[in-house]
C-alpha cells in the first residue's frame, strides 16, 4: 500500500499552469516547487508535479505525447458535493479549460470535468452516500 | 481538497493486466470491478481504474495514447522503504514490466521505474526521513 501519489504530467507554459491551478483555489508545495515544476496539492496524500517539457523528458525514454491529441490517463478526483464539482468546472472554464461533456446525474454520482490548458483530463465526481440518494 | 484520487488508465487485455497487478501483490475493490473495468487499491486514497480501450475511449473524447509509444503522465508512488521499492521492481519483473533504469539512490530519496504491460511508466519512491539520511 502507497500513503502518497504523485501524479506527473507536462505542461508547456509553466507560470501559466501555475496561474490556471492557483485560480481553481489549488495551493503548491513550496518544497517541490521551482522554475522546472510545481507541486500542486490536490489532497492531503495527493500531489501532482507539473513539469516543463523539457524536465519531464528526462524521466522517461519515450517522446511525450500531445495531451490534446490523446489521451493516456483520466485522472479523477472525488468531491465533496455536487457544488464542489460545479464550482470547480466553472472556474477552471473561466481560466481557460475546455469542458466537452455535460455534466452526469447518475442518482448515486454527479460527475463532470474539463480539459486543463495542456490537454490533461480532468474527472470530478461526487459521490452520494448510500441512503441519501433515496 | 479532494479526499481520493482515481487514476483511469486504459489497457489491452483486462484479465492480463489484473494479474499482473495482483503478482505485485494489489488488491481489487469489486465494487468499481466489472468486465470491463477493475479498480486497483493502492492505498486509502489512491485507486487505479484499469478500463478496457472501448470503454476509456467513451470517457476520453480524444484518441487513445499507445503507452508503448508515447507518454502523457508517469505516476511516482511513495514505498515505506528501499526494500519496499526492491520488492515492487522485483515483482514487476518477473511479471513482465520493462525496467528501463537501475535504481536512483539520492540519499535523501531512493527510486526505481517500470512500465507495465500496457506501457504505463510508475516510479517506486522511497524518502529517507532526514536525520536518518544524515
């Protein structure tokens, strides 16, 4: 079993991923922060490090690929309520994010999501606790 | 903040890449797990939602990246220890994931990669509590 994640994606234009991120309410890890990447605190045991093309390069032997033109992972995050998932969604459209879906009302889950400004996939879902749904 | 993380990767061959997981000695969560879909227990907050190409590809919008080929994202997770990340590499191995580094010994941080079956990168982290290092 792991305590932490780190969930390492690049971005093009650092100080505008910073600046997208900060506008979403996100906070960075100053320990894991510098002009390379930047430590975005999702959660208290989640992180993800946003690197510049180049950083990320040299962490694996293959070419990286446009995450406007493919996709390789959903990253998927559980909310706290179906205002949390809006709430997100419209500032991370106002900051520049693509949302290419409607929101889902499952009943037991809410979900939506965006695009963030590299292409990355992002899923926001709440999840309603058995009995409250009824 | 966000409580849980679910990381949705697509692969080839469900049933292979389930045990392949299960020989690095992961657990299912049967109530995300499906013919199509097995949800990985990674830690409390941290799942991994194994999804057959067809079905990523209605989640994705985009065309689905060929792990093999390129990478979007390389996922670190934190181990208790050195031995902890041996084990895993160890593992991983003998199951069939393509090692492409030795292992890292930063002092203060002890690391090795694979990637899975599908292609997937994973980085097995290991922080040396910092007297410890000293």
């Amino acid at each position: 079993m792991h305590k932490q994640i780190f969930v390492n994606l690049s971005v093009k234009d650092l100080p505008r991923s910073k600046e997208f991120w900060s506008s979403l309410g996100y906070r960075f890890e100053a320990k894991f922060t510098n002009d390379q990447g930047a430590c975005l605190v999702l959660g208290e045991n989640l992180f993800v490090m946003l690197l510049v093309e180049e950083f990320f390069a040299g962490f694996t032997n293959k070419p990286i690929s446009d995450a406007h033109e493919r996709t390789e992972v959903l990253n998927c995050l559980s909310c706290d309520s179906r205002e949390h998932v809006d709430s997100l969604v419209a500032k991370a459209k106002a900051a520049g994010a693509t949302t290419p879906k409607e929101p889902i009302d499952h009943g037991f889950m809410y979900a939506h999501g965006f695009h963030d400004i590299d292409g990355h996939v992002w899923e926001l879902v709440h999840m309603v606790a058995e009995g409250e749904c009824q | 903040m966000h409580k849980q993380i679910f990381v949705n990767l697509p692969v080839k061959d469900l049933a292979r890449a389930k045990e392949f997981w299960s020989s690095l000695g992961y657990s299912f969560d049967s109530k995300f797990s499906g013919e199509k879909s097995a949800c990985i227990i990674m830690g409390e907050s941290i799942l991994v939602m194994l999804l057959v190409e067809d079905l990523f590809a209605s989640f994705a919008h985009k065309p689905v990246c060929d792990a093999h080929e390129r990478v979007e994202v390389l996922h670190a997770l934190s181990c208790d220890n050195r031995e902890h990340v041996d084990t895993l590499i160890a593992k991983a191995r003998a199951a069939g994931a393509t090692i492409p580094d030795e292992a890292e010994d930063h002092g203060f941080m002890y690391a090795q990669g694979f990637y899975d079956l599908d292609g997937h990168g994973w980085n097995c982290c290991a922080w040396v509590a910092e007297a410890e290092s000293k």
